[in-house]
C-alpha cells in the first residue's frame, strides 16, 4: 500500500478554477451521454476536501455526471477512522489501478468512465478527462431504473452491440449529503463535506448484449439503514470502460 499526498499551489488552482468554470458554459445541455465519476478519498486525507468539494460542485453544476465518493479505508489506523470507509471500495479502487495500469493506490483519487484517472483537486485534468469520455463511447447505453411500488426497483438495459464482451452490471448504493466533525487525524477540527457518499455496490448481473431486465428487491436497496438513492453501471469485463449508467433517489426528492 502506497498513500501519495499531492499538493498543488494556489496560483494552479486559481487556472484550474477558471478552466472549470468556462467548462460549464461550453458543455452541451442537451443529449450529453452520462459520465460517471468515481472520487477515492477518506476523511483521515488532509489533501481530500479540495477533492470532496470539487465532486460537489460537479453533481450541483453539471447533470450530465453522475458523481460518487468511494471512501477507503487504508486510512483508518492513521488517526480518524472514516465512518464511510469500506475494505469493498479499497478493493475497487486497487482493481481500477490494476487496469490502469498503476502501481499503487492515493487519495484524492478521480477515475472518469473507467477509463482514465486524474487527482481529484485537479480541476483542468477532470474536466478534459470528462469531455473527452463523452466523446469516446464506443457503446452507450440508455439505462432506465424506476421505483417499482414495492420498495425496490427495476431495471432496463437496452440491446446493443457489445464487442464480444460482457458487461458487469453494479449497483451502487448512495446517500445525498454528510457533514462530520473530524476530531483527529490530518482533519483535526474541521468539518467534512460529502456528496453522494456511497454505502455499498455489488454486482448483480452480466449484460451480453442482449436487453436485460433485473428486478432488485427492498433488501438489496437497504443496509443498516436506507440509502438516498441508488445508481446502475454498467461496466465493460469488470472495471473496464463504463458503457452506461442511471441513478435514482429513493427518498421521494428530485
């Protein structure tokens, strides 16, 4: 295990900031296909609330992404332990650096469709990473998910070609909004944002190609206690290329 800090001086942010900015303006409105955009962080990591805030500001300005903070937990022994963090969203992070073609894990940690990652501070590199997934789809799928009157949810993923590979398909359980007083740690003292903090994911099914329906149950939906909302991805092989995504609240909000 390797945890690399980065820090990057203001004059750069200052750039980045305004980059951002003109990238909401310049972005499409319509037809957009969903990017999905998952931050590693941890609340024991004094370089991720730049990290936290910016995905925040990415869900708040931009509906063509759906962003998701998978917290981990190599952070834990290191003064604050993450009342978020998962051995499960370690294991994803590291599998992703794996097919990346990394040699170690860090926080603040953004991968963009599956396919490319940048620090998650790092204004400038996100978005050009985020415009040019737009533009790559080989295969996009249109993924609807809807509340199903019996507290869970069904889903449908359209037919298209997939290459001769399958897909995974993940569902991801999330909550909207945390604010926590981090009392130790790199953190000590202050209080920490997270946006769409997700819970747990787990595979529920392989897409072929073919259309596939999957109904999920309540149970599926529900850990210690109920999640905001949950997301669907599908994903080529496991952690390869994200070929489609939905996301749906749960607790009766839009």
């Amino acid at each position: 295990m390797k945890i690399r800090t980065f820090y990057v001086l203001l004059c750069f942010a200052a750039v980045s900031a305004f980059a951002f900015a003109a990238a909401q303006t310049a972005r499409a409105e319509q037809g957009a296909p969903l990017v999905v955009v998952e931050l590693y962080t941890s609340q024991g990591c004094s370089s991720c609330p730049a990290a936290d805030a910016f995905l925040g500001e990415l869900i708040e300005m931009r509906g063509d992404i759906l962003g998701l903070e998978f917290h981990v937990d190599y952070w834990d022994n290191l003064g604050w332990k993450d009342r978020f963090s998962s051995v499960e969203s370690t294991n994803r992070q590291r599998a992703y650096a794996k097919s990346l073609g990394l040699t170690y894990v860090y926080t603040p940690q953004m991968v963009i469709n599956g396919t490319a990652d940048a620090v998650g501070s790092d204004k400038m590199a996100v978005i050009a990473a985020v415009e040019s997934a737009q533009k790559s789809y080989a295969v996009h799928l249109d993924i609807t998910v809807i509340a199903n009157g019996e507290g869970g949810v069904d889903i449908a993923i359209p037919g298209a070609d997939t290459g001769g590979t399958p897909a995974t398909v993940w569902l991801v359980n999330f909550d909207r909004h945390f604010i926590t007083e981090v009392t130790a740690g790199e953190n000590n003292g202050r209080k920490m944002n997270n946006n769409h903090v997700v819970r747990s994911h787990e595979a529920i099914g392989t897409w072929t190609g073919a259309a596939l329906n999957i109904t999920v149950g309540a149970d599926q939906l529900t850990g210690a206690e109920a999640s905001d909302g949950c997301a669907v991805i599908v994903q080529s092989g496991k952690y390869g290329a994200i070929i489609g995504a939905a996301s749906l609240w749960l607790d009766g909000a839009s």
